[in-house]
C-alpha cells in the first residue's frame, strides 16, 4: 500500500502533537496570569510549560520509537511480503 504524501516526520509528529495537546498548556497560562495578576514567580510558568513542551516530546519520541521498531508488515499476518487468506469461502486447495 501506498504511503500517504505527507512526510511523516519527527518535527510534524511533534508539532501536531503540541497542537492536539494544547489543553495541557492550561496550567501554564494560569500561572502566567497569575504572575501578572497577584505577583507570584514567573519561573513557575515557564516551569510549567517546559514541563508540557518535555512531555509531549517524550510522547512523540516514544511513539516514534515503538513505530520504528515494527516488522513493516502492515497486514498482521505474521508473514513477511505473503498476503494470508482469512475466510474459508476464499481458499483455494491445489489438491482438487
């Protein structure tokens, strides 16, 4: 099968992750908000979003990691390069 256009990359990967957990980025906003508002320390919302930056690379870099580490058989019949035939009405016997 043919892969999709798009460069399945590491950096895109990370990005969209970024993109699709942004709602983790919440408790640094509070902070930053708080720093202006009430004068709380600012380095406990930079320490929050590098803490959310550093997870979600964790994330990207394990995920890439596992998907690296497959067989490349995209079917999951346990068989390099040979198509299995799942249903009965389709095998076919060489002895008839």
């Amino acid at each position: 099968m043919k892969r999709p256009g798009i460069d399945g990359g590491f950096i895109l990967c990370f990005f969209l992750n970024l993109i699709f957990g942004a709602f983790w980025a919440l408790p640094a906003v509070a902070l930053f908000v708080a720093h202006f508002v009430a004068g709380t320390p600012i380095w406990l919302g930079w320490a929050a979003l590098g803490m959310w930056i550093v997870v979600e690379f964790a994330i990207t870099a394990f995920l890439s990691w596992a998907v690296s580490n497959g067989d490349g058989n995209s079917a999951g019949t346990g068989t390099k390069g040979k198509a299995t035939i799942r249903y009965s009405s389709q095998q076919h016997y060489d002895d008839e």
